[in-house]
C-alpha cells in the first residue's frame, strides 16, 4: 500500500484565530506559533498513540 496524504485546509480567518490560540494549544511547555508541521507531528503522535492503544487492547482479549 502506498503512503496516505491527508490535506486540511483552513480559511484564512480560521488560521488566524488558530494561530492566535498557539499557547493554548501548545500548553506551557510551547513556545511560539503554531503551524503547519507542528500539527502533522502532533496529529501522527496521537495516531500512533491511538493505534498503539488500539492495538494492544486486542491482544490483551486474544489472550483471556
């Protein structure tokens, strides 16, 4: 299988509301904006935290 692109866009006056909010959404240990790559890091962090989840949940019912 081939690799999966995912494209969202935003409005213009989205990106900057989701920009303005950069230290909310970045927490107390972030600094400056957010952007583009920041969230394909955070979204495939989760990904793999979810699947990883996900995946070990099933093994542990195989198991029983």
């Amino acid at each position: 299988m081939a690799d999966t692109t995912i494209t969202v866009t935003f409005t213009e006056a989205q990106w900057t509301r989701i920009v303005a909010a950069s230290s909310y959404i970045k927490g107390p240990s972030g600094s400056g904006n957010v952007d583009a790559d920041f969230f394909k890091t955070m979204w495939k962090e989760n990904l793999t935290t979810q699947v990883k989840s996900y995946e070990k949940e099933q093994a542990s019912i195989a198991d029983f």
